[in-house]
C-alpha cells in the first residue's frame, strides 16, 4: 500500500494568490516541502503564515497559483482523484456532514472511498472504537463538544486508510487532556507506518511529535530541518525580553557589543536581546533602566527551543 | 459545546481510552493493540466513479428519509390549499361575481382542470430549485462541510452533477406527492378533466424538468451570495411561480400578447406546458417541439453552467 518509493508529498516553488475583490493576497510565495513516506512533518508557522493555503493545495481544495506539488508521485493539479484516494485530512475547522450522525459520517466516507455498505458499517464501527466515541454514535455534528468533533474528523480521515494524513492544527481549542491523548494516538498511527504532515502553532506539538519541522511565515520557508537540527543552528540564541514603563535607555545599545551577544531588538518600552552567552545581560538591562530612570516591568528569559528559533528567524512573539 | 465537552474531559477520552480496557499494561503507543483499525493497511477496494456516485445518492436518500415529512409536507401544503380554495370554496360560495371565472361555465374547463397540471409543475420546480440551493448554502458557508465530499475520489464537476441529481430527485417526488392531492380537492361538478394522453411526453417533462431546475438551482446557488438569499426569493421564485402558467395555459395569454413573449424566459412555463400537453391534451397548449426542446436544451446548458461555478467555488 505504501509503494510509492518516490518522497510521499513535494513541492517546487508553490504559490498561491488568492484574488478577491479587495485586492491579490499572496499567501504562499515558493514553498519547496519534501515529505518522506512514513516521517512525521511539521508546518509551523504563526496566523496567516500560509499553513492552511499550502495544506489545501495539498489536498487538491486549492488551486495553486503556480509551482508544482505532488503527493505518493501524483500531481495535485492534473490528478487530483488519484491523489484524494490516497489521502485523509483533517481541516482546521469543523468540516463533518452535519445531516449525518457520528456512525453515517464514517460509514458514507468508506461507501465514496468504495466500501460495500456492509464493510462501511464495519469500518464505521471499529473507529468509533478506537476513538471512544462508541456511546457518540447517533450524536449529531452540532451536538458534540470540539473535542469529539477533532476525534471524529480525524476517524473520518483514517477510514480509507490513507497513505499520507494531513492535520491542520488538530489539537487548537483543545483541552490539555485531550491534547495529550491525540499526541498519543498520533505517535501511534506513526509507529505504524502512517505518513503525517501537520500545521501547528504550539512549539511544543512540534518539539514533542515531528521528525522534521519547516518554519513557515509571510507564505515562504524560514528554515526547514530535523528539530534539534533547528535549535543547533538558528536556535542556540536565549531570547531575553525586558519591558520598561518608559522609553526604551539610550544604555541597552551598549549590549549589541557585548561579548557573546548576537543581535538586539529594540521596540516601544520593549527590548530583545539574542545571546548564546545570556549570563549577566537581564542585570545590565535593568542597570540601564535604573541609570536612566525607568523601571522594569517585565522581564523574560526563554532557552533554546523551537520558540527562540522562531523568534530568531521572524522577529515575533509566537501567538496562538 | 460546553455541556458535552466536560462529560468528554472526564468520561472516556480519545484514541487513548480506548486503547487502556484492551492493553492495561500501558503501551508505548496507544493504538497499538489494534493495529489493523487505524493507519495503512490492507488495501482498499478502488473506487469507481459509478460507485462513490451512488454512494453520494445512498447518502441523499438517507438524508431525504430522515427529513421525509417536513420537506414534503411543507411542499403539499400550499398547492393543497389552493385547490381547496379555488376548486372548492369558491365554486361553492357562488358561482356568481368574482368567483364565477372559477366555476365550470357551459360546458367549459373546469379550473382544476388548469391547476392540477400546473401546480405540479410549480412544486416540481420550487422544490428541485429550494433542494439544490439551500443545503448548498449550508455547505458553502465558513465551516465549508462541502470538503466532506469534495474529497471524495471523484473530479468536483461530477459532485455538482450529483448534487444536481438528487436535488431532481426530490423534485420529482414532490411533483408525484401533489399530483393525487390536487387531482382529488374539488367541489362536486368540478372535477378537473385528466388522463395521460402522452406517456412519453409526460415522462420527458417529469425528469428534464427535475433536473433543469435542480441545475438552475446549483447555479443560483453558487453565484449567489448566501446574505441575498432572501432576495433570491422576493426577485426569483415568488415572480417565477406566480408568472409561470400555472393558474392559466400559456395559449391563454393570447390576450396580453407581451406578457406571453416575456414569460418564455421563465422556466416554469415550460414545465407546465409539457405537463398540459401530456395531461390535458384537450386544452391547447404549447408545441412538443417548443417546450421538449427547451426542456432538453436547458438541461444541457445549465447543468453544464452550473457544475462549472459550482467547482470554482469549491476550488479556492
Ligand atoms: N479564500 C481566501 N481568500 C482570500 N484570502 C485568503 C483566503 N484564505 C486565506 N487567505 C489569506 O491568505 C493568508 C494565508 O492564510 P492561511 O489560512 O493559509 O494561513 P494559516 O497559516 O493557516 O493561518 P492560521 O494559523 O490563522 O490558520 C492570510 O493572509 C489569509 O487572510
Ligand atoms: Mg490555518
């Protein structure tokens, strides 16, 4: 079933502009993705970075503007049958057929992938089980909670045992317990075989589930590497955020020559500084506060992560 | 959303859960006592075209089962009471007056002569539009449900066209529900004058006139912009039925000649004629060829227009 030897998903300098009355939005402007069959990959990147626009054209709902994207060989443009019977999705928003109960969205999805309707009950069945949504199964869309909804979807996307599954930020709105369940059965569809492609905006979905991550902003690639490779190269900076209840001291400019610092940000009553060598740098930062008469009211030191890595390469808080 | 989600958080959790009662013995990988459930595995039979459309129509006539009685008896009562008032009370409460244009005069059509036909051509073509345009609505709004089967393996023309057949599904039956409705609503002496003269025409109205209007319904559906909706219905359908030949042939209008030339933009009248010309051959009615090869044509041309926008706007 997962024959396709080639890379399960792949891009070459996608693009996508969306044209509306208000004007031409590009939202994704060259993305170059490589997916090998059975990795876990990880699309991050913050609200608008393109994400959902990319995994659309993935899935063939999207049409690209230009560039090509295949995924198991097939391109998503001039096959798109042939890619859609290989591949399940779950999209960002509540996308199950609200005339059907819970039972019927997975029973008709395994009648349309070809399923006899006595194998589609089956099937139906065995993935309420292993979802525990058993006592759901009449339950209406409408009816159930946002976590039930996300079990449901991603059921429905596994019906026709997909080859690649793509997730766009399954676990958002839900709750820590639910998080950690989903993180586990996604871990355990991976250990099986399943090829994952997964948009998120939590740094830590990234750190605690993907083989590889490509950062994403303003629709083009920032970085693309395993995630330890990340936090070894863009990512060894600890990001130290001070916030002063006046202007920013004329004093913090001396940082920027500081011995083991790389860079430092200045921004309304805000600063950053990206150091490998952090020691010391909050108190001169508050010493430069203090010399010029302001106060601190905010300070923040994060270690290298994802999140810094983020941070490094777009300059922005990471907000969900 | 709240009340459901904390039974969730407590009671049984997802993938997870389950998988606790089977291997208790905490497994590195919650699913993996059941390997064969979830992820790659035997292979799928191949989807046909033929056989994921059939599924689509199979998930339509579940959805019609469930909905039965409030889409057809919101489509049964308004013909019904107006073959109550018109080929009953009023005949009854004097044939002299206003009403008296109602009445059977010498010899002459009664008016459920007129009506039947015509009413079972504006339910077939109020309900294969209202079928095609509102659930489209739903599918096409933010949450966009239409992805559930647009992922389907089948190219998006053909789900428009799918969607275009189960809409004249639902307008056949319709027109097939107010047939024996109208047929028997009228007061004594007044009793419409019908018999299938024409299977065959009759049996081309019934299913080009389902489905030209089902596929005019997607088109509208999909170009309009689903706030205006209410306007579809002021500036559409409420024009489009009450100027559409139903409660008078289309010879009839004869006497207001412009009216007759405008009213052959209008759908319905074909419809109509097509029912008049197979159940009522006696009345004079529009020319076979005219109103078959505008049934046929229209088919044609708006199923194609419509399975076009329709995948533009699944498309982004
Ligand atoms: N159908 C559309 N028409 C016009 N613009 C769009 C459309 N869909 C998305 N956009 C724009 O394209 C850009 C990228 O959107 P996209 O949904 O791909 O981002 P995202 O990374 O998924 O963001 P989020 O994390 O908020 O889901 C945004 O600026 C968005 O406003
Ligand atoms: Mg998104």
């Amino acid at each position: 079933m997962t024959a396709s030897p080639g890379p399960a998903v792949r891009t070459v300098d996608l693009h996508k502009t969306y044209t509306s009355p208000r004007g031409d939005v590009p939202a994704v402007r060259g993305i170059d993705l490589e997916v090998r069959p059975g990795e876990f990959f990880g699309l991050l990147g913050p609200n608008g970075a393109g994400k959902s626009t990319t995994i659309g054209m993935l899935t063939t709902l999207v049409v690209p503007t230009s560039g090509t994207a295949e995924v198991c060989g097939f391109d998503v443009a001039r096959r798109p049958v042939e890619v859609k019977r290989r591949i399940g999705m779950v999209s960002q928003n509540n996308t199950l057929d609200a005339d059907l109960t819970a039972f019927e969205n997975l029973e008709f999805r395994g009648r349309y992938f070809g399923l006899g309707a006595r194998d589609a009950r089956r099937r139906a069945e065995e993935l309420l089980e292993l979802f525990g949504l058993t006592d759901r199964r009449k339950g209406v869309p409408f009816e159930m909670s946002g976590g039930q909804v996300k079990r449901l979807m991603i059921a429905r996307a596994l019906v026709h045992r997909p080859e690649v599954l793509f997730l766009d930020e399954p676990t958002a709105g839900l709750d820590p317990q639910n998080r950690a369940n989903l993180w586990e059965l996604l871990r355990g569809l991976q250990s099986r075989g399943q090829t994952i492609l997964l948009t998120t905006h939590y740094m830590e979905e990234a750190e605690a589930l993907c083989d590889r991550v490509a950062v994403v902003d303003h629709g083009t690639v920032l970085a693309s590497d395993t995630v330890e490779g990340l936090k070894g190269s863009a990512g060894t900076d600890t990001v130290i955020t001070v916030s002063f209840d006046g202007a920013v001291p004329e004093g913090v400019h001396a940082l920027d020559r500081r011995e083991g610092v790389s860079r430092i940000e200045v921004g309304d009553g805000q600063v950053r500084v990206f150091a490998r060598s952090p020691a010391g740098v909050l108190g001169e930062l508050v010493a430069a506060g203090a010399a010029a008469g302001v106060g601190v009211t905010d300070a923040a030191q994060l270690r290298p992560s994802l999140e810094t890595v983020f941070l490094t390469l777009t300059g922005r808080e990471y907000r969900d | 959303m709240t009340s459901p989600a904390s039974p969730n958080a407590t009671g049984p959790t997802p993938g997870g859960t389950t998988e606790e009662p089977a291997g208790s013995e905490s497994a590195p990988s919650p699913a993996a006592p059941r390997n064969e459930a979830a992820g790659p595995g035997p292979a799928m039979p191949r989807a046909t075209l033929t056989g994921t459309f059939l599924a689509m129509m199979a998930r339509e006539v579940r959805v019609m089962r469930k909905n039965f009685l409030s889409t057809f008896v919101r489509v049964l009562v308004q013909p019904l009471m107006f073959v109550f008032v018109f080929a009953y009370v009023l005949p009854k409460v004097g044939s002299g007056a206003g009403a008296g244009g109602f009445a059977s005069k010498d010899g002459g059509p009664t008016f459920a002569t007129i009506l039947v036909p015509g009413l079972v051509g504006s339910a077939i073509v109020m309900q294969g539009m209202m079928a095609a345009i509102f659930p489209l609505m739903m599918e096409l709004s933010w949450q966009r449900s239409i992805t559930d089967r647009a992922l389907a393996p089948v190219p998006v023309p053909v789900l428009a066209l799918q969607k275009i057949t189960a809409a004249g599904l639902q307008a056949l039956i319709a027109g097939l529900l107010v047939f024996p409705c109208v047929l028997f609503v009228h007061a004594g002496g007044q009793a419409p004058n019908i018999h299938v003269g024409n299977w065959p025409v009759l049996l081309l109205t019934l299913v080009t006139g389902s489905l030209m209007c089902a596929s005019g319904g997607l088109l509208l559906g999909t170009l309009i912009d689903p706030q205006k909706s209410q306007v579809l219905f002021a500036l559409v359908l409420v024009p489009m039925s009450m100027l559409g030949c139903v409660y008078y042939p289309w010879a009839a209008l004869d006497h207001v000649r412009w009216l007759q030339i405008v009213t052959l933009i209008n759908p319905m009248v074909y419809v109509n004629e097509g029912l008049r010309t197979a159940l009522t051959p006696q009345m004079e009615h529009m020319p076979i060829w005219a109103f078959g090869s505008v049934l046929i044509l229209g088919t044609a041309a708006l199923s194609w227009a419509a399975a076009r926008t329709f995948t533009r706007r699944v498309l982004t």
